[in-house]
C-alpha cells in the first residue's frame, strides 16, 4: 500500500496578542545594538488566548504529494516557495523537489563520497526559485552544494573551516552560513558570507563563547519566517537571536527567564516581526518532559501570556 502524505502550507502574516499595550510583563533591555526583550515565567499570567486562523495566514492549502515509489518520502522536513515544495530527510537519503501542486519533480543530487554528492544528512536547505537554484548544507562538511531545480549539480561554495550542523540564508545574492562552532577546529568561524555568484567569502565572524559547543547533542533551529531576519536558536544558549548580515553580528532579541532548579528546555518560534512563541519544557532527571508552557510573546506591544 503506498503511503498518502498530506502537507499544510503557512504563510504567516501580522498578528498582536490580546491585551493591553506595555502590561509589565516584558523587560526591555538596552543592549547596544539591539533591544532584548526579557520575560519572567514566574511573573506571567496563564491566559486563553483565542488567535483566529485568519490572523495568522494569508492562505491555507492542503497539498497531497504524488506517492508514486520514488516520491516516497520518510521522516521528512519541508521548504516551500510559491513553486516548490522541497523535502530532506533525517535518513540519509537525498533531497526531493514537488511542485506546489504536489507532483514529483525529481531528486536533487546524491548519496555519496563524490564532488557532486553529500555524504552525510542535509541539515538546511533553500530553495531560489527566483533563479532556479536550490543550496543544501550536509550536517558536516565545509562545502554548501548548489544545484539548480532540474536537479543538476552547479557548483560548490567552499567555507574556511568546517561548518557543523548549518544553518543558511539567502539574501540579496548574500549567502550567509551559520554553525555550531567547535574549540579543535582550526581556522574556527561562526558565521561566514558568501557572494553567491562567485563564491568569494566576503565576511567572516569568529566564534562567541556561549556559542561554542564541544559535540554534536546540540541543534540550531531556525524559522526564515520574516522576510530579510535570519532568526536562529542555538541550544547552547537559552535566547532567541538575529544573525545582523549588514554588520557582521549577533544581536538578541528574546529569553525567557524561570525560577526552578529542574533544567528547562526553551524553543523560539519567530512567527513574523513581532509574534514570537516559545515553548517551556521543564525536565525531570532523566531528561524526560514533566511539564509544559507555551508562551505568546508581542515585541510591538510589549506584553506576554502563557497560553
């Protein structure tokens, strides 16, 4: 029996939370070049926020993707454009390319030791269906592969050291690679950018400690929902960051501060410029969830709920 699988696709657009402006529940602080917005668990309100759908999307399609054998897709996450649709998976199998409308449309590069091929899980993607290119970042190499949509392999654009776990963004033909960086890599960068065009490395930043890990357990997770912000967070710091691509820096935006002994692990998801939610898990000694929040925070009008 072949597997259906069935994809919603989110556009998110503006949405504030309910109440009033400036409710005390947001601390804003001055940090130079940014403003990081602090919230204090203990001292937030559990409230039902009632967020209708038509205040999040702009539109909302079910798309089934063809599930013909070589459209089977397992374990997958999802990059979509006005075009495309694209899926990699956390097996080590190669990228997959669906119209918007579902259709198979190939296999973008392979599994494999080659100049062409990736030889590890990808662990970012992006798809420029402005120019027909599609750039895929292994889990660990120093090289993002570009292909175009056809699946044929373009070029490489080579980093200065190796890049672990990637994350990638694109923008006004600037490349930029963000990883987690390590203390034995030699010639060690966090963040480097690309011309697109030529490959050439036009900035470079070195590492931060609070950034620096000494194994892969860790992750960095990024949304790309707001247009020109390269949001990200790195689990081996407890905040909500923007990569600044004009001046080269990492600047904060949020955390989430709590009073309890037990470790906690916090995810930020960037839902547009000012929507921000972030979800609280409290952990027991086997690292296992014992409980939960989710928190609603808007930076425009400064206040936040657990919702």
């Amino acid at each position: 029996m072949k597997k259906k699988i069935i994809f919603v696709a989110f556009a998110f657009c503006a949405y504030a939370c309910s109440g009033p402006k400036n409710d005390g529940s947001v601390l804003t602080v001055d940090m130079g070049d940014s403003q990081l917005a602090v919230v204090s668990l203990n001292k937030l309100k559990s409230n039902t926020v009632t967020i209708p759908l038509s205040a999040l999307v702009e539109s909302c399609e079910m798309v089934q993707l063809e599930s013909t054998d070589e459209a089977f897709i397992k374990s997958w996450y999802t990059t979509v454009t006005e075009k495309y649709i694209g899926v990699r998976e956390q097996d080590q199998r190669p990228y997959k390319l669906f119209s918007r409308s579902g259709k198979f449309l190939g296999i973008i590069g392979s599994i494999g030791q080659g100049p062409e091929e990736y030889a590890t899980i990808l662990y970012d993607d992006i798809i420029d269906e402005n120019n027909g290119l599609i750039y895929l970042a292994p889990f660990v190499g120093d090289k993002i592969l570009v292909y175009n949509t056809s699946g044929k392999f373009i070029k490489d654009i080579t980093a200065p050291s190796q890049l672990n776990k990637p994350k990638i963004f694109l923008s006004d033909n600037i490349l930029t690679v963000l990883h987690m960086p390590m203390p034995f890599n030699d010639n060690e960068v966090m963040a480097v950018q690309f011309d697109v065009n030529t490959g050439t490395v036009l900035k470079e930043m070195p590492p931060s400690a609070q950034f620096i890990v000494t194994n892969f357990d860790g992750e960095l997770f990024n949304t790309r929902n707001t247009p020109a912000t390269f949001d990200f967070l790195s689990t081996s710091s407890d905040t909500l960051y923007h990569f600044d691509i004009n001046n080269n820096t990492i600047l904060p935006v949020l955390t989430v501060n709590y009073s309890v002994s037990e470790p906690v692990f916090k995810q930020y998801f960037q839902l547009n410029k000012d929507l921000i939610l972030t979800w609280v898990s409290f952990l027991d000694k086997g690292s296992y969830t014992k409980d939960s929040k989710l928190i609603a925070t808007d930076l425009k009008k400064q206040n936040s709920v657990v919702c």
